[in-house]
C-alpha cells in the first residue's frame, strides 16, 4: 500500500512540475516571439514572457537605460524589453540550478558532481544573455560601418545631381544594399514623413545607432543646416574620410592577425609537430637501449 501511494505522490508531483513548467507554452505560444526559427531563445520565448512582469519592479532605471542602450543597438527594440533581458538570465540560473539538483532525482537520475555543474551552469547562464545582447550589437554595428561609405557616396551622387538632402537620403534608402543601416535610415525617413523635424530625426538616427561616424555626419549636417553651407562638398569629405577608416581598420585587423594565431600555433600546431618530429627518434633511442 506504501509503495502504491509513494508511486501516486510522485505521479503527482511529476504532473504538477510539467503542468507549471508547460503552462506558459500554451499561454504565450505565438505572442511577441522574436523570431520563428526553430531555435532555442524561441523555445523559451514563452518562459521569459512569463518572467518578465516579475522582474520588471526588480530593474533599477540606470540598469534599465543601460539595457535599452544595448537593445537599441543590437537592433531587437521591437520585440525586446529590458524585463525580457533579466527574465532570460533569471531562466539561465533556474534551469542549470534546477536541472541536476531537483528534475534529476525525482527521476531517479543522479549525476555525478551535480552541484558543481549547477553553479557553473547558473553563473554561465547569467552572464549569457548580456553577452549574447553584446555580441550582436557589436556584429550589427560592424556590418553598418562597412555599408555607411557606400550609403555616403549614393547620398552624395544624388545630392550633386540637384536632390535636396531628404530625397538623397530616400534614394540611398531605396537602393542601397540590404542591411541594418539602410532599416535605420528608413526609420528616420518615417519620423521625418511623420512630422519630426529633420534634425531631430537623425539624432535619434545616430542615437539609435550608437556610432561615431554617424554622429559625426549628423553634426555636421546640423552645423551645415545653421550655416547655410553646401552639402555636396562636405558629403564628398565625409564619404572620402568614412572610406579611409575603413581601410585601417581592414589594415589593423590584418596586423592583428598574427597575434592572433600565436595562441593556437604554441599550444596546438607546435606540441603535434614536436610529438610528430620526435616520436620515431624516441621509439629508435628506447630500441637502442638508451
């Protein structure tokens, strides 16, 4: 009879931890997921829309803006919230923590060093998640660098041709390569058709984008506005000086490349070729007696 009822308890106990760890899918099956690709953030899309009206009180507002900052430039503005963030790292502490220290051995499962696999799953998991927000802002910023001298130089052909600024920027929106920078600069164009004002609209351009030579660009677009200087000049030394960053930057890659390969050649390629090299010297000295 004991066992019966040990074997009910822990039926119930597994169908109410599925039922509370599944009812979000059901909840927020098809609501604000970032993305429909078959991948792990959209698996747990629904937990973390779960999560984040619980951690929203806990976000003070200078971490908040921070993690706007980092939204804004990594591009994910309209699906993502900084709730959404801290719910996703709050995720990647529960499920390590959770996993080989309560799931398991209701299961009858034991790993072997569990808790040192929590703590570094949960410490891993917490990190994880600005790190990833990190990496793509800084990979969509560099993709934005190597489109913004193309972007310049259509902007400028089309400003000598006798466009005003406003119609080179919607043409160099048309027909400029498909990126992040032209998305961006569709934005503006809207906020601009929307009623914003022209220099406010590229602010939030180089605000969004959170690049230098932007910001630059619209300084002195701005200055050139006050001024009444000529635009197609100093488009042409924007583009000419955006180009030629470019390329050092092409240069300092190239000359960090070396460096770069030091680490694998010294603890990889040169221990198998030693190994390789002194192996059959080693087997003939052992065979002499030696």
């Amino acid at each position: 009879m004991f066992f019966w009822l040990s074997c009910l308890a822990a039926g119930l106990s597994l169908y109410l931890l599925v039922w509370v760890a599944g009812r979000p899918a059901l909840k927020y099956q098809r609501r604000g997921r970032p993305n429909e690709r078959r991948s792990l953030l959209a698996w747990m899309w629904p937990w973390v829309l779960a999560l984040a009206p619980l951690c929203a009180p806990f976000i003070s507002w200078r971490a908040r803006q921070r993690l706007v900052k980092h939204i804004q430039r990594a591009g994910m503005d309209r699906a993502w919230q900084p709730e959404h963030v801290v719910a996703l790292q709050c995720l990647g502490l529960i499920v390590p923590v959770a996993l080989p220290m309560f799931v398991l051995p209701m299961l009858g499962m034991v790993l072997p060093g569990g808790g040192w696999l929590s703590a570094v799953g949960g410490v891993a998991g917490i990190f994880w998640p600005r790190s990833w927000l990190h990496r793509c802002g800084r990979e969509r910023q560099q993709r934005m660098l190597r489109e913004f001298p193309f972007m310049l130089d259509m902007t400028t052909l089309c400003v000598e041709a006798g466009l005003n600024l406003q119609g080179a920027l919607q043409q160099a929106a048309e027909h400029g390569p498909e990126g992040p920078l032209r998305a961006e600069l569709r934005h503006a164009l809207a906020d601009m058709r929307a009623g914003m004002p022209r220099a406010h609209a590229l602010s939030e351009l180089a605000e969004r984008t959170d690049l230098d030579a932007v910001r630059r660009l619209v300084t002195a677009l701005a200055q050139a506005d006050q001024l009444g200087m000529s635009l197609g000049p100093l488009l042409r030394a924007q583009s000419e000086q955006r180009r030629a960053e470019r390329f050092l930057r092409a240069e300092k890659l190239a000359l960090e490349a070396p460096v770069k390969m030091l680490f694998p050649m010294v603890f990889c390629i040169f221990p198998c070729t030693f190994l390789v090299i002194g192996f059959p010297i080693a087997v003939k000295l052992l065979g002499a007696g030696f």
